[in-house]
C-alpha cells in the first residue's frame, strides 16, 4: 500500500462523510493519467476527454460503493475502461485497423519502436506509430496490454481490475504479446520488435 492510497482512502471516507469537495483533489491527481488511458483506448484526444470525464462523474456517484478492495486509482481504471468501451460502441464502433494498412503506412515509424514507452518525450513518429499499433488490436487486447505497460499494474492488480483471474491475465498478455511480435516479425525488415515488460 502506498501513500497515495492510504491518503486516497482518507479522501474518499471524508468523502462518504459529506465533504463532497474533496473529490476535487481525486480528479486533480488522476486526470492526466486517467485521460492518457483513455487516449489510447479509443486512439482520439477528443473523445477521450469526454471518456476521462465520464469517468470522474461515475466514480463520483458511485464513490459510496467503493470497498477499498484494491487501490482506488485501479477501481477509477476500471470505470474508465467501461466508459471507452460504451463509448466505441454507442458512438463510433471503430474498426481496428488491419497488419497489413500499418505496415504500409507506418513501417518506417514502427522501426523505431524497441519498446512500449510511457514516457511522454517520445519523437511524435514514434508514438503515431504505437497509436497505431494499439489501433490495429482489439480492445480486450488493447485494454490489457494498455494496464500492464503504461499503468505498470501487476498480474495480481490487472485481474482485481478486469475482473478476471490471473491465469487468464497471464494468458491474455502472453497471447497480444506474441500477436505484435508475429505480426511485425513479418512486415519489419530488419526485424524490429516491440520488446515488452516481462513479470515474473
């Protein structure tokens, strides 16, 4: 347990006891990484913002429901996922994109990709490119890849997260894993490839 966390529970007991005003410093803290995860998932700033703030307003109203289970920042993840998933589905029921459209218009990009990175200095080519590549998967593919690389969440805390157990997140990975190295195996020469965090 973190401090972050202990001091988000504090919040949020203050919260159920009627100081509605201090979810403010939730949302301050979470915004941008909430946003960030939103981005990704539905690969379009604008609609993530409204994810992200969908988001904040469900946590809000549900804030009562929260047992502490797990960390708080993980429960706000899974609301937000939920939010992208409604809103692929009610607003825009984006195709992924196929291997073969990436290859042909950003292998040049991809080449440079060793890693999926968090970091927000990438070159833009760079990071058009990993856009793309979370485009061309699916979205439970997307979702698991996004917790495990760019949250940093363990195996233990991506089941909490997703509701499932930590076989099927070890197998789920393993499997997007081996799909984006198949995949630019293929169409990459030399080969380059995505070199993703392995947990023990």
């Amino acid at each position: 347990m973190t401090d972050h966390d202990n001091d988000d529970r504090a919040i949020i007991e203050r919260i159920k006891l009627g100081e509605k005003n201090e979810f403010a410093q939730l949302v301050r803290r979470y915004e941008a990484r909430l946003r960030g995860l939103c981005c990704n998932m539905l690969c379009d700033s604008a609609a993530a913002e409204d994810a992200s703030q969908e988001a904040f307003i469900r946590a809000y109203r549900s804030i009562q429901t929260f047992r502490g289970d797990c960390p708080f920042v993980h429960w706000l993840c899974r609301i937000a996922i939920n939010v992208c998933k409604d809103i692929r589905h009610r607003r825009f029921a984006q195709p992924t994109v196929s291997w073969d459209e990436l290859r042909d218009k950003n292998a040049g990009a991809l080449e440079g990709l060793s890693a999926l990175p968090t970091d927000v200095s990438m070159p833009h080519e760079h990071a058009q490119a990993l856009r793309r590549v979370l485009q061309a998967l699916s979205v439970k593919e997307r979702e698991i890849l996004l917790l495990c690389e760019f949250e940093g969440l363990s195996y233990q805390e991506i089941a909490s997260t997703l509701s499932c157990s930590i076989d099927s997140v070890k197998g789920r990975l393993r499997r997007v894993r081996e799909k984006i190295d198949r995949k630019l195996r293929h169409f990459l020469e030399p080969p380059a490839v995505i070199s993703i965090r392995k947990q023990e």
